[in-house]
C-alpha cells in the first residue's frame, strides 16, 4: 500500500465556463492530519467531492493510499470516509440504524456491522440514544453521529468538510479532542475549514487555496509565521 493517503495531480474542475479547481495538486501522508484552508468558494468542497466520488474531475488523477479514484474506485472507496458540512441523516431510521444502514453501502452487515455500530455508538457517547430518532439529538450529539457513519465501514482515511462550521465554541472543542484522539490511532484526516485557528490547533501541515488554485502549502508552525500571507489570512477571517 502506497505511502500517501491521498495523492492529487492537477486536479481541474469545470462547470461550463467556470472553473471551480483549476490544477490542484497535493500529497497526504499516511497518518497525518492535513489541513485544507480557504474561503467559502475556494474550491475546497468540489476537491473533497472529486476525491469521495461525488464530483467526476475534468482534469487530472486522485489516488487513495495508491488506488485511481476513477480505474480502482471500489478499492478507494472503501478506505475512504467522508463527514459532510450539512446534516444529511435519514430521520426515518434510528441511530443505530443510520449507522447499519451506511454499512450497507459498502457491502458490510450482519453481526459484525450490528457490533461496529454498538462500538461506535459507545465511543461517541450515544448509547442511550441509540433506537431514538436523529431530530432529536442535540447539535453536539449530531456532529457526533455524522463523524460515527463516516467510520463504520473502518476508512483509513477520514475527510471532514468543515466539521465545525456554525458550532459554538464548547462544542467545537469538544470535536477537536475526539478528532485528535482518531488521529492518534492511526486515521489519517483531512479537514477542510475556513477557520485559520482550527487549522492551527489541529494539523500539522496546511494548504491554503484560493479561487481553486493552491496559494502555498506549508508546516503549520511555519505557515502561521509567514508575514507574506497576511492578506490571505484576512480573507479567511472575513
């Protein structure tokens, strides 16, 4: 198995006329957490998308821990999980049951799946709120959930489109330390955000992109130092 997690070579997105990514390219370790930084309409989501199989590339190859995202995308697939920004859960099945149910998707069930789900459900301390309905949950307790389905199929590598936007600050918090907690296990993360102090917090390496291009990509202890990309932080913090 490759090295890098996640491989991008001059990813390029188009939607008529508008290029939403236009020759993106980056490496993800195995093990890291990496960091995605940029305004709303920087083209993070459309590169998490092409990566996750959502989104079809106009240009370029995306290769996860070695396999082609488009030639080998049922390899891919299942080592990749993604946590998108809005809640999209079925209000109609029980939590345990969303967590079931997503397994499905990657040809997993039966008992092991049923005992993955009871295991994550603990972890993320929603046991109790296991047959009850997702509506129900606190906005924490949602987050959580979210994070939970991206997992049960086990991906090696966890992609997080921005995990804590609108969230208060306890909250948020809270999201760190268990993101910090997978990373430490071995799941390698990328975490998209806007937010320049969760980048900071969080990873150890960060790409800014701008209007679908990469500005720079650096360390982070040597990113937050940069005095050039002032202007780019201000952007950020609008």
């Amino acid at each position: 198995m490759s090295e890098f997690a996640l491989q991008i070579d001059g990813l390029v997105k188009r939607y008529g006329e508008f290029v939403a990514v236009d020759g993106i390219s980056m490496d993800v370790p195995h093990g890291a957490f990496f960091g995605f930084l940029g305004p709303n309409g920087a083209g993070k989501t459309t590169t998490i998308g092409a990566c996750v199989g959502l989104v079809r590339p106009t240009a370029g190859s995306i290769r996860i821990f070695g396999y082609d995202t488009e030639r080998q995308w049922r390899e891919a697939r299942r080592l990749i999980g993604l946590c998108p920004q809005e809640i999209n859960l079925d209000r109609y099945l029980s939590i345990r049951d969303i967590l079931i149910y997503q397994a499905g998707y990657f040809g997993l069930r039966g008992a092991k799946v049923r005992a993955r789900a009871d295991d994550l459900l603990e972890r993320f301390s929603l046991s109790d709120k296991a047959n009850g309905e997702y509506t129900k949950l606190s906005g924490g307790m949602k987050r959580r959930l979210m994070i939970a389905r991206s997992l049960i199929h086990e991906p090696k590598l966890l992609v997080l489109d921005e995990p804590t936007a609108g969230v208060d600050v306890e909250l948020r918090l809270e999201l760190w330390d268990l993101l910090r907690r997978l990373n430490a296990e071995g799941t390698t993360i990328v975490l998209t955000t806007h937010y320049l102090e969760e980048a900071e917090a969080l990873c150890k390496r960060i790409a800014i992109v701008r209007a679908g291009k990469i500005v720079t990509e650096q360390d982070t202890s040597d990113l937050v130092r940069d005095r050039d990309l002032q202007d780019v932080f201000l952007e950020l913090t609008r």
